[in-house]
C-alpha cells in the first residue's frame, strides 16, 4: 500500500511520493495565561456524572416481592461474608455488616455479626461502643446493660466505656445503678477527671456528704497538690471555711516538701487573704519562703510583694522586696560561689538596707571565697570585695580598728611572691596617713617596696614624702627606685628633675651622666632629651653641642640630626654682648651672631647629608626628609638664608613598581612606591650610559675590521 499511487487521499499520512511520509503537524498553545476560570478534575468528573442522560445512567432496583427481596438480602450476605473472609481484621467490614443487618430488622443477625467481630478483636473499643449504641438506639437496655457490662470487665482503662455506661443509667433515672458504676470504676483508681466527674454526679443530686468523702478517697489516690487545691476550693464553695482551712493545713503536713509546694502555699495564703486574715496570710508566706528552695520560689515572691503593697506599710513592702532578692542572690552564690559580681550585687544590697552586722556577715562570706589558683587574673576581680570591705568599716560603719584589720589580713593573704596588688598598699597606706598615724603608713610602704616594688608604689611615696619637705627622703627612695629598676627612664628624669628644683644643678647633672652611661635604658630617647633640654634652659650651650656629638656617636637618627640642626639654628643666646654698647654696634653684633648659628646649623645639615649619602645610601627617604627640614630652615631665615644651597640636592621623585610576595613565597602582584633619584645618581647614570655606548662603538669597529 506504501507503493501504490492509488491510495485513498483522506489518510492523510500518504503522499504522491511512495518514500514519503507526512505526519501531522502538532497544534501550539499561542496563549499560556491560566484562565480566569479554573476548573480541577473533581469537579468535571463530578458535572459528568450528574449530566448522565437516563439511557446511560445504571438501573435502580425495585424490589416489589418477598423473593426478590430474599434474593437481595442472599446476595448482600454473601458479598459482606466472602469479603470477611478476605479482610477479617477490618473494622470497618464488620460495622457496615452489622448495620446493615440492623437496617434490615435483623437484629438477632446483626447481634451475631457483632459477637463475631468482638472474637476477632475484643480490644477494639469502638466496636463495644458500636454495639452498644445500636442496642440503646433501638431501645434494648438489658442487651445494652449486658454489652457496657462485658465492655467495662474487660477493658477497664477506657474511661469512654465508663463515662457512656453511666451516661445511659442516668439519663434512664437509675440514679443508684449508676452510682454503683462509678464505685466500680473507682476501684480501678482511674485518672483525676473520673472521680471529678463521679463528685460532679453527686453534686449534680445535692449529696454533699457523699461528695466530701470522694474528696477524701480522691486525695489519697491522687496525692498531688492540685488535688488538695481542689477539695479545699469545694470547702470553700460550699461555705465551709473551718473545713477548707483543715484541707489546706492537712496538704501543708503532707506536701510540704513536694515539688510544687509553691502553688499549695499560694493558694493557702490567698484562701486567707480572701476570709480578711491577713496576719495569717503573711506568716504562711514567710513560712513558705524559709522552708521552699529558692530556685522554686519565684511567683511565691511575686505574690508576697503584690501582697505586702496591698495590706503592708512601708517596712513591710521594702522588706519584701529586700528578701526576695536576697533568696535570688543566696540561690546564685550558693550555685557559684566564684562569681565575685553576684556577690558585690548581694553586698550592695545589704548596705543599702543599712544592716551592719549582715552586711559584715556577707562581706565576710564573699572573702572566705579565696581564688584557688595563684595567679593573678583571677584574683583581680576578688581582690576589690577586700577593698570595698575596708572602705565600707572605714565610711559607713566608722570603725578604725576594723578598717585597719580587714587591711592587714588582705595584705597578709596576697602572695606576694608571685604576685602583688599596689592599690592594697596604697590605700593601707592612706588610711593611715587619714588617721595622722604617718609613722604606720611609712612602713606599710616600706614592707610594699620590701616585699613587692612596683612603680606605683615608688611614686606614691615619694610624692607623700615630697609633700611633707622630706628631700632626704626622697633621694633615698628615687636611689632604691633606681637599685630595683636602674633602665627605668622616668625615674632618672624624675630624679634630676628634683635636683634641678632644689638648684643642685652640679648634682642633676651628675644623675643624667649616671642615667646615660646605663647598659639597658627602657626609653633613652625621652632621657637624652631631658638631658639636653636641662643643658638649654641652664644656658650651657657648649655642653649641649657636646651632648648633641655623644649622641650622634650612639645613635644616626634623623630626628637627633634634625633638633641638632635646629638647635644650632636657635642658639642665638650664646653671648648676648655688650648691653652698654651703642644701638647700632648692638644690632650688628646679633646680625653676625645669627650668622653664626646659620652657618653651623649649615654645617650640621653637610655632615647629616654626607652621612646618609656615603654610609647609609639605602636609606633615602631620611635622606630627602632632611634636606625638605633644611629647605624649611632655610626659609624661615629669610635674607640670611640661602634656598638654592639645598634646591641643587634635592632629589626627584619617581612612581616604579615592584613585584610583591605572599606569605608561602608566590608572587602576590605588583605595588607602587616612590623612589628617590638624587643629582649625583643622576649624573653616574648618564655617565654609564656613555662608556657603555663607547664600548659598544669600539666593538663594532673590531667587529667591521676582521
């Protein structure tokens, strides 16, 4: 058929050619946009079926004979049984069985079908319900009395099957049946809701009496508080306040120590808060926040203070709040007693409430909290409960002697060979100088310099003795600061610093030698400078070049040759001259005498350059530094100075790159920096270009002969 050339056009999948084929062409959705109307599967399948027209739609059976109708129940039957036989554990088969065969009238039938279910499953509780609804819909109460009966003797711990069986007896006015159910159900001690709705049952029939003892069997089977709080609140209800307070002093005996003890005394002290008896009320708080663990206590404490506003006067509120938060403290240093901010928290408080001797008492509980190691990072933060100790006997309390103790026994207890503290020293020390006792506070700081000098130390006292006009005293300290620590800059200065004011200027100069010819000097540049500007304001300016030479020995720093320079630029106090010579010899004299220091300061500014050029040519940064300074100087020297002495050295500054490295050695890309091409460079340069053209010349010509 391929072949023919007479096929039939309407295929559509032939064409004129036999090796051809051409299939349709599939349609394209132009529009995409969902529809405004949305239409889900269900619900066509829903209007397909509802649409059915009456030809297609299945037949209703009508049933007008008894055949037919045996016919349908035998068939039905046999449909419900061959599918038990397939899914016997199913429940649901069973139920529908059953109700089918209650629908039929059948109720001898649907009574076996449900007994064969409950031998399949009996444990199935919704097939007793089942069961037991179709003999109550259809009225059978002893058939239904005899299922609940079953149900409830072998399943006991269902309440459903309880609570319906009594809701049956007493909607049917068998008010003493259904008592009697519930005496059965409570043997079986079930949950607090099944003897709530058993006193409920009660109560619902006026039997009081009987209601209060189910209360009692309720609490000894549910020991809880909760369930004390209940009966009491019954009591209550019910008028009887002697009775609701016996309940609530009976749960205290027994439930004292209970987890939730919190709630029963709440609830007690509230029930006397509402019967007036606030007295009553407010022991049983504190009674309950002596005996209750503080971690526990937290709406019992919300609730006293709420109390104490409403029915305290002032003290008794303050202290209320007082002792609330003095349990939350207790209960966090009793946690960690290590945690010193918990305690100066505690400390404060205590003061604030202005008590002595448990303010004492907390201060001493805080201290006995020694660090267990012994360094002193963790004794920083403890070593301030010592200070704030001494400070409140001192202020607050006003006791000397006990001042000076704490004192003594936290200076006895820091090791002081490892480690020391000069606050404890220092404020020893005061205290005593507070209390006119100079002598105590004298050695106090002799055994802090003995047993552990510090700077601190050193300073305090000699300043207290500098007060008092004791310079004897004070050149013996500053010899003992500088026996401990002899590189110790400050110290020298210091020390000269006092010759200098006492006019010993022989004596400071003499420390500053000592100071300079040290081996180690912690800052030598502050020392030096100290030196030097001694030697200025003295007038010595001879000695001060001499200085400036000693320390260019040591040292080619830029700034020693820059404040060199300047100084030699500034020295124009030299030699003053003749005030009795005329005005005119007068001001020529300062003019060649300001020519003087120029051309020395010059001079200073050559040998710096020719320094960093011949010794140190790596160092061109400093280089160009001190010729910019120099260039400055120049300038501010106005008609004396000489700029282009200086514009001939200046360098030129040049961008390059280089090449920069990372931390394994590669190479991490290029940086710019700023080089320096000074004119002598320059010239070198240009002359190495020449020879090497020259070289380059006479090659070629050799090269040419041969």
């Amino acid at each position: 058929m391929m072949g023919s050339k007479d096929a039939d056009p309407s295929l559509g999948y032939l064409t004129r050619k036999d090796t051809e084929v051409k299939l349709p062409r599939p349609t394209r959705v132009k529009n995409k946009t969902p529809a405004p109307i949305q239409i889900t599967a269900e619900q066509i399948l829903r209007e397909a079926r509802e649409r059915q027209e009456a030809e297609i739609r299945p037949p209703k059976q009508k049933i007008t004979d008894s055949t037919e109708l045996a016919d349908y129940r035998l068939r039905k039957r046999k449909e419900f049984e061959d599918l038990i036989r397939r899914v016997r554990w199913n429940t649901g088969v069973w139920i529908k069985y059953a109700k089918w065969e209650e629908s039929q009238k059948d109720f001898n039938r649907a009574r076996s079908v449900w007994e064969r279910a409950l031998e399949v499953d009996y444990r199935n509780h919704t097939l007793w319900l089942k069961y037991a609804e179709v003999e109550m819909k259809n009225k059978f109460i002893n058939h239904a009395r005899n299922v609940w009966d079953r149900a409830v003797t072998l399943l006991p711990r269902v309440d459903q099957l309880w609570y319906k069986y009594i809701h049956m007896e007493e909607m049917l006015g068998n008010v003493a049946g259904a008592r009697q159910i519930f005496e059965r159900w409570m043997h079986w001690m079930p949950d607090q809701q099944g003897w709530l709705s058993y006193i409920k049952f009660e109560l619902r029939y006026n039997e009081v009496e009987r209601a209060r003892q189910i209360y009692e069997r309720f609490v000894q089977c549910h020991p809880k508080v909760s369930t004390w709080i209940k009966y009491a609140k019954f009591e209550m209800k019910m008028g009887e306040v002697d009775r609701a307070r016996n309940v609530y002093e009976h749960a205290v005996e027994k439930l004292a120590d209970d987890e939730e003890a919190e709630q029963l005394f709440v609830a007690f002290a509230e029930f006397e808060e509402r019967c007036k008896e606030t007295e009553r009320a407010r022991c049983i708080y504190k009674f309950a926040l002596d005996h209750i663990p503080k971690g526990r206590a937290e709406d019992l404490y919300r609730k006293f203070v709420a109390f104490e506003k409403q029915y305290g006067d002032r003290e008794g509120i303050e202290d209320a709040i007082v002792g609330k938060r003095r349990f939350q403290y207790e209960d966090e240093v009793r946690k960690n007693p290590m945690n010193y901010d918990i305690w100066f928290d505690y400390i404060r408080l205590e003061e604030s409430v202005g008590n002595k001797e448990r303010a004492r008492e907390v201060y001493e509980r805080a201290i006995a909290n020694v660090p267990p190691a012994e360094e002193k990072r963790y004794w920083q933060r403890y070593i301030y409960l010592w200070i704030n100790y001494a400070l409140y006997e001192e202020l607050d309390a006003g006791d000397m002697e006990r001042t000076r103790d704490v004192y003594h026994e936290c200076l006895k207890l820091i090791p002081h060979k490892k480690f020391s503290f000069a606050k404890i020293w220092l404020l020893a020390a005061q205290f005593e100088i507070r209390q006119l006792n100079l002598n105590g506070a004298r050695q106090i700081l002799g055994n802090a310099i003995g047993k552990a000098p510090k700077d601190k130390i050193f300073k305090k006292y000699i300043e207290i003795e500098l007060h008092l006009g004791n310079i004897d005293r004070c050149r013996k300290l500053y010899e003992k600061y500088l026996e401990w620590s002899p590189e110790n800059c400050y110290a020298w200065s210091k020390y000269a610093e006092l010759e200098k004011s006492l006019d010993e200027n022989e004596r400071a100069r003499a420390i500053f030698e000592l100071a300079i010819a040290q081996p180690a000097l912690d800052m030598p540049e502050l020392l030096w400078k100290a030196y030097i500007d001694f030697e200025i304001s003295q007038g010595e300016y001879e000695r001060t070049r001499a200085l400036y030479e000693r320390l260019l020995d040591r040292t080619k720093h830029l700034k020693v040759w820059i404040s060199y320079a300047k100084f030699e630029g500034s020295a124009t106090g030299e030699d003053g001259g003749n005030p009795d010579m005329p005005e005119d010899d007068f001001q020529e004299h300062l003019y060649e005498q300001k020519k003087q220091c120029i051309q020395r300061a010059r001079r200073v500014f050559e040998k710096a350059i020719n320094y960093y050029r011949t010794s140190a040519p790596e160092l061109k940064e400093e280089r160009a530094m001190l010729l910019e300074e120099w260039l400055n100087m120049e300038s501010s020297f106005g008609e004396l100075g000489d700029v282009s002495l200086v514009q001939a050295k200046l360098p030129k500054k040049l961008k390059k790159r280089r090449q920069t490295q990372s931390d394994d050695g590669l190479s991490a890309g290029y940086e710019e920096y700023i080089d320096y091409l000074f004119p002598e460079e320059s010239q070198t340069t240009n002359l190495k270009i020449l020879e090497a053209a020259y070289k380059w010349k006479k090659q070629k010509i050799v090269s040419d002969d041969e």
